[in-house]
C-alpha cells in the first residue's frame, strides 16, 4: 500500500504518474488524428477568427494555435444539429445573422457525414 510505505520503508509497487487531461498541450500517449472542428466567424467584437465547433471535454487539443472556444457558438452548433432554424439560432445564442449561418452550414455538414 502506498499509504503505508513510510513505515514499512519498502517503495511502492507501481510509478506515481500524473493523469493527462483532455486539455493538455502534450500529445498523450495514443495519437488519435482527432481534428476538432471549427468555423471562421466574426462576432460581435468585428474580429474574424477561428470558433471551436465542440466542446473543450470533446477535443483532445481544444486550445491549439488560433482556435477560441465561445460557448454561445457551441450552443449554437448543438441546436443547429438538432434541427433548428438559423434566425432562431442568432437570436437566442445572441449571434450576428452571418455567423449562425455559417454555423448552420457547418451543422449541416456534420450531419451529412
């Protein structure tokens, strides 16, 4: 037993090891060719850049270079798959019209493969 060891003064049985987690920057020890899905969308701010499209749990690498994670984007994205509509989407994620659309498209994309 590791609780144990002081007293015995024998070395535990296996390696500590930290647990990897989901949002490591280190490759972990499997490669799962894993590509998290993304949009290039304009928000409310006026600047364009890439939106991850899951949820940072989903992806193995979710802050890889120039990808944001924006959680009204990521509603969007889950809503859209199940159907709903693109102006419903902008007004209830508080979207521009132009992005829940692109947001749309991609849901429509994702759906057919």
């Amino acid at each position: 037993m590791r609780l144990l060891s002081y007293l015995t003064g024998t070395r535990p049985t296996t390696p500590l090891r930290r647990p990897r987690d989901a949002t490591s920057h280190r490759p972990g020890p499997y490669a799962t060719g894993h590509i998290c899905p993304r949009v290039r969308l304009t928000l409310h701010d006026g600047t364009e850049r890439d939106y991850l499209l899951d949820g940072p749990s989903s992806c193995p690498r979710p802050r890889g270079p120039h990808a944001t994670y924006e959680p009204r984007v990521h509603l969007a994205y889950v809503l859209a798959r199940q159907g709903h509509d693109t102006c419903w989407l902008a007004r209830f994620a508080d979207l521009p019209l132009p992005a829940a659309e692109r947001v749309t498209e991609a849901a429509a994309r994702a759906d057919r493969t």
